[in-house]
C-alpha cells in the first residue's frame, strides 16, 4: 500500500467513529435545518441517517452554485451523435429552466411527497425533470427508455404519479423509438391513472397529444417563463425520498429502492473528491443512462452537487459513428474522468483493438477511467490501462446502494489495483462474507458478501412502501446484515472479489434482468408447459439470457415459430433492453428429485465449464439432451 494513500486514514476515522465522519462529511452540503441526530437506530428499518434535518437537494445541485459565482460556468455539455447536436446549459440557465418547470410542476398540482414518473432519453430535459421534482420536495422515478410498456405500467401502478414526464421518442442507433405509444399503452394497463402527462415534442417523432391529459412541455415552459413564474426550492427532510428507482427482484415484479435525500446527498459529496478525485469546475463524464442508479448518482446529483461540468451522451460507445466516439467526447469537453461499463469497453476493443481511433484526440486532461455495472474482466481492464495509460478503476455498487461500496479511491490516493477486484471497502461499509449459517468466513473464502447493518448514508433505507418486502428481501437471511445477492470473497490484504449473484438477476451488457421476469413471460405462452432461462456466457454483453421450454403435448406449430413467438414476445413485454434472443425447445427439463430446475449445472453446461451430475438429480439423461441441444446451435 502506497504511504500516500489516506484510505487507512480514512477508513478507520469512519470505524472509530461513524457518527463524526458522516457529521464532517455533512459540512460538504448546505442545509435549511441541521440534523438533529446523526443517526438515530430506533428509525425506520435499521435506523435513519440525519433525522431532523432539513435540506433541498436542487439547490445543492443547481441554485447554491449560481449564488456561489459558477452562474456561467457549464452545468451540462450535451452530447448526441444520435441527433447530430450538442448544447452547453449553465448553471444559471439550468437554474431559471428547472424553476420554471418545477412551476409547471406546481401548476399540475405536484407538491412535496407527490410522486413524478420519468420517462425520457439522454436529453437535458431528462436531468432538468429530476431537479425540478427535487426542488419541489416531488419524488421522481425514473424509468428506463428500453423497457416496454408492461414495465412502465408496473411502476406507474407502484409508485401512483400524479404527473408523467416523457420524451416523444428516444433514438437509437438506426432507429427512432417512439415512446408516446409506449406511455399510452402503459397507462391504460396500470390501475393507476396519472393526472397528467407533459410531452416533450422531439422533431425526430412528435407525438399527438391525449386531449385533457397531456401537454406541451417546451409550451407549458415557456409560458411560465414569460410570465415570470419561478418556484423556489422546498425544504424537505432529510429523511424524505428523494426518488424512487425500480430494479429488478427475483419476480417479475420490481423493486421500488427508495433513496433518502440527505444521507444521499452527503454520500455522493463525499465520494466526489474521496473516491473519483474530481475538483469543484472539472467535467466529469459518466457514460451511462439516466434511467439507471449509475446515471441519478454520476449524471445528475454527484457532479452537480460537487459544482462539476457533467457530460449527458445520447449516444452508444460503438456505431455512433464510430468506436472513437469515447475519446472524441472526452477531448472535447475536456472530461478528466469517464465511468462507464465494462461491456461498452470490449464493444470499443472489438471495433478498434488498437485504438487506432484515439490517435488525434488529446487525452491530456483525462486522469482516469472507472468501471460498473458487471464484472471487470482483467483482459478488458489490462487493454483500457494499455491504450490510455491512465489508472482504470473498477468499483462495485448497486441500485440499493446508491454509490460504490468498493472502490480504489483516487481522491485519497490510488491503492495498488489488483485486475479481478473492485479494491476495498469504502467507509461506510463494512464488508464480510458469509457463509450459508451466516458465520463470517476468512480470507480467500468464497461465500456471500453482505455488509453489517447499518448501511450508510445514501444506501436504501427501504423500498417504496414495503418494508416487509425489505426486510425479507436483504435482512432476513443473514440477521444483521444486508445481504448483497453478490458471491464473492476477502483477501488477505482486505480486497474485495466479487464474482456473480447468489440470486436469478443476470447482468446483460451492465443492464440489471431478472431471469424469472423473463420466465414469467415465456411461461404466459400458450404452447408452453414449463420453461427455464438462464444467463449465459456472452463475450461482448457479459451474459446473455436464454430461454429453454418445454411445449404443452398437443402443440401443433413447430417449434421454431413458438421460438421466434417467444423472442417477440419478451421483447413487447420487458422490453428490447432484456436482449432476449434466444429460446430452445428441449424435450424436458433437468430437474432435481424435489422439481427444482438445475439451472446452475444447465449454465455451466452452456458456459462450457466442467459439470457433473447432481447426485440430487431425477433422471441424468436430461442433461445430456440439454447438452445436445446447446449443441446444436453451436452453444456448448
Ligand atoms: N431505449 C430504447 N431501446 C434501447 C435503449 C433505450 N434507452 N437502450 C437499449 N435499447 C435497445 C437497443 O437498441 C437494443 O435493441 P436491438 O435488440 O433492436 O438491437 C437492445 O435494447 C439491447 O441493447 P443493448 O444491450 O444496450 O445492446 P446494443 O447492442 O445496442 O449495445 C453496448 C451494446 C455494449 C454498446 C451497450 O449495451 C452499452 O453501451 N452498454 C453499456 C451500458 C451501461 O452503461 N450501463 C450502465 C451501467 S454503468
Ligand atoms: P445494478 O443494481 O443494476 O447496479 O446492478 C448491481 C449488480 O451488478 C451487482 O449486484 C453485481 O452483481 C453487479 N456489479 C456491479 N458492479 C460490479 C463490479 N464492479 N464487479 C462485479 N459485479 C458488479
């Protein structure tokens, strides 16, 4: 360990004493009220962080930096290769837009606590949406534009909103989507109707307008403005959601993580100098969605908390154009740090495994490069420090958690990067793998990672009015402990691996799926008596999921277009983001003696690794046809 880091430091202030290291880190925000208690563990679930106090997270992102002298500086530099445009937004002017929307807000009838579900692209209206709920005291969520309308019914049902902002139409590469169809649709599936519905008229695909329902956003703004309207920012309580984000559970049904608005807000002002070492005036670019927690922390509220410049990219790492297109925004809007997926990485080495594509673009400011969202493979991590010559950063962390719970950070000083490891604990975690009784196990030891309770600050207190589905879902298992669903383990120098879920979620191309969702859809065809998916080894995606089934004895289509029904049939339910691309008639499914599905040995059987038979197993011949099948299409 280098001497230079102070992560020792750092990491044991916060074991000695958490309360004072989580008070000084509070100093980073500016609060209309201070907390009463740092943390009071008689609240909520497993106690609550800076109860009593008063706070607004817009004017922490956006109005507290135009009063402190950044009103001209660039809040957002807007990238779209897909549109072929860019805007910079200052803070000033992103200021006056998000009053004047939180003034629409307003005029529809949102107040603090009401809830405002988000679907939108990578446009700036995507990030002035947020903050204009945020400065209302409103509770956002935002839902993925790759998820199809069932999905987003399911969370406008859930979360009850009373006003819907939406994009006319997302763009991706080669195609236009239109969202208004999708939204329309998911309205008149959900039992919850929203009140309203504002509409930003994209020219790539304007959208009709439900009459009494929708409105025009660009209009309903612009109205407001020339009439001088303007809301100010709403105090709230610390403890307040600040939104609700959906993931994927173990069901189809999802998981409403619930993020608190002052432990959040001081979480991420911590992280941004600590752990990703960006100034106050730098640009920071993170490459993902803002439908995704990587996107709320890194996109919107990190960097704008931290006064940075952030980078919004409506645009995919290969294709638009071209597999330059990661350099050629990073010299351009003199990003110093990049964080993005470790898929759109070996997407970019594919294309270009010399980065033939970088030469011409000046680098110089670029410091380093992070990675989420799935596994970092060495292979790929070892190719990003060759071409760049800059530390790459892998760090682990989930929707629930809200910001990184390992990481190797830069801001305290690099500790040696191992390539398999997302490096050590962040203060606030306190990190232990466990085994199947919950006893801790030593180093080197594979077992689940769980964190002792309580979590930090900016970590879910608990999902969106559930917290039976809360407590059962992360802190039943290991009693005092949230159980993180990631297998992995320590080494001897405290570092953490972490290798796969413990539970059914697969992660596609750094998307979050759940493989029982997708069971649930194909499970819903009428041909089909029983069906399993799994996620399989992908060499750009990560995983990739795939569907075996078994079809209904007197089924009379082939299988072939029962298949091709099931690829369609996944993709108009979740969605085009679930890349559901392949479904395998096979004659039945392995099973162990009490039915459960081997799906752990059908994996390893599809990923090519080394299986046996389960002693547990019914009848062993099915594996063996499950094999030959895989075969067949050039899978095992
Ligand atoms: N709206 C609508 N559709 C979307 C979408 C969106 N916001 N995002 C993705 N999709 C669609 C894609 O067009 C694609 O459709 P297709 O089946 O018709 O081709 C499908 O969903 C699957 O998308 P994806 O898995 O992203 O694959 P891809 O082939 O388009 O791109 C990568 C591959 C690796 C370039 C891309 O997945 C990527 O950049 N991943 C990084 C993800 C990331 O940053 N995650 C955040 C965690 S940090
Ligand atoms: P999401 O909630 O979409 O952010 O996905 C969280 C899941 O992604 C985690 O539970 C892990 O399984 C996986 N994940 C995220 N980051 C990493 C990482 N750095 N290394 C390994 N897995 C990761």
């Amino acid at each position: 360990m280098p001497a230079a880091s102070r992560y020792p430091e750092a990491y044991a202030a916060w074991t000695r004493d958490p309360e004072t290291f989580w008070a000084e880190a509070a100093r980073a925000i500016d609060w209309v009220r201070p907390a009463r208690t740092v943390f009071d563990p008689g609240a909520g679930v497993y106690g609550r962080w800076f109860v009593g106090g008063e706070v607004n997270a817009c004017h922490n992102a956006v109005d507290r930096h135009v009063a402190g002298g950044r009103g001209d500086q660039a809040a957002i530099l807007y990238e779209s290769p897909v549109t072929g445009s860019r805007r910079r937004i200052t803070y000033a002017a992103l200021r006056d837009e998000v009053a004047a929307l939180a003034a629409v807000l307003q005029d529809l009838g949102v107040g603090r606590g009401d809830r405002v579900v988000l679907y939108m692209p990578m446009v700036p209206e995507a990030i002035t949406g947020m903050l204009a709920c945020a400065r209302i005291g409103a509770v956002h969520s935002v839902v993925f534009g790759g998820f199809a309308a069932k999905e987003l019914a399911a969370r406008i049902e859930d979360a009850a909103p009373k006003v819907v902002l939406a994009a006319s139409c997302g763009i991706e590469p080669g195609r236009t989507i239109a969202y208004k169809p999708l939204l329309d649709e998911a309205c008149r599936l959900s039992a919850h109707r929203p009140d309203a519905c504002l509409i930003l008229q994209r020219p790539q695909a304007p959208a009709s307008l439900v009459e009494g329902r929708d409105r025009d956003w660009a209009e309903a703004v612009a109205t407001a403005r020339a009439a001088g309207r303007a809301a100010p920012c709403v105090p709230v309580s610390a403890t307040d959601p600040l939104y609700v984000l959906y993931t994927s559970g173990t069901t189809g049904k999802p998981k409403g993580v619930v993020r608190d608005t002052g432990g959040y807000l001081v979480a991420l002002a911590w992280s941004m100098p600590n752990l990703y070492g960006v100034a106050p005036g730098e640009t920071y670019w993170c490459a993902s969605d803002v439908g995704w927690v990587v996107g709320h922390s890194y996109i919107v509220y990190g960097p704008l908390l931290h006064g940075c410049t952030t980078v919004l990219y409506e645009g995919k790492p290969v294709g638009t154009p071209d597999a330059g297109a990661f350099w050629r925004v990073i010299a351009e809007t003199g990003a110093v740090t990049l964080f993005t997926a470790p898929t759109a990485l070996r997407a970019v080495r594919k294309e270009d495994p010399e980065a033939r594509l970088m030469r011409g673009h000046d680098l110089s400011a670029f410091r380093s490069l992070f990675l989420a969202g799935e596994r970092a493979d060495p292979d790929t991590v070892a190719w990003a420090e060759a071409v760049l010559g800059v530390p790459v950063i892998d760090h682990w962390w989930q929707t629930e958690t809200g910001w990184p719970i390992a990481a190797n950070p830069v801001g305290l000083g690099a500790l040696p990067v191992k390539h398999g490891s997302p490096t050590v604990p962040m203060p606030g975690w306190d990190v232990q793998v466990l085994d199947e009784a919950g006893k801790p196990l030593g180093p080197d030891r594979m077992g689940t990672l769980a964190v002792r309770l309580p979590l930090p600050p900016g970590a879910l207190p608990t999902l969106w009015r559930q917290d039976a589905r809360f407590r059962e879902s992360y802190l039943a298992t290991y009693p005092g402990y949230y159980n993180t669903s990631d297998a992995g383990f320590l080494d001897r120098d405290g570092y953490v691996y972490v290798m796969g879920r413990t539970d059914d979620i697969i992660n596609v191309a750094g998307h979050r799926l759940s493989t029982g969702g997708m069971e649930e859809v194909l499970a819903s065809h009428p041909g089909v008596a029983e069906c399993a998916v799994i996620g399989i080894r992908d060499a750009l995606k990560g995983e990739a999921p795939c569907g075996f089934v078994v079809l209904k004895a007197g089924v009379e289509r082939g299988p072939g277009e029962i298949e091709r029904e099931l690829v369609a049939l996944v993709r108009e339910r979740i969605g085009p983001v679930a890349a559901f691309k392949l479904a395998l008639t096979v004659g039945r499914l392995p099973k162990t003696r009490s039915g459960k599905i081997l799906r752990g040995t059908m994996k390893k059987i599809a990923d090519r690794e080394p299986w046996t038979v389960p002693p547990t197993i019914d009848d062993a011949a099915v594996l063996e046809e499950i094999e030959a099948s895989l075969r067949e299409r050039g899978l095992a």
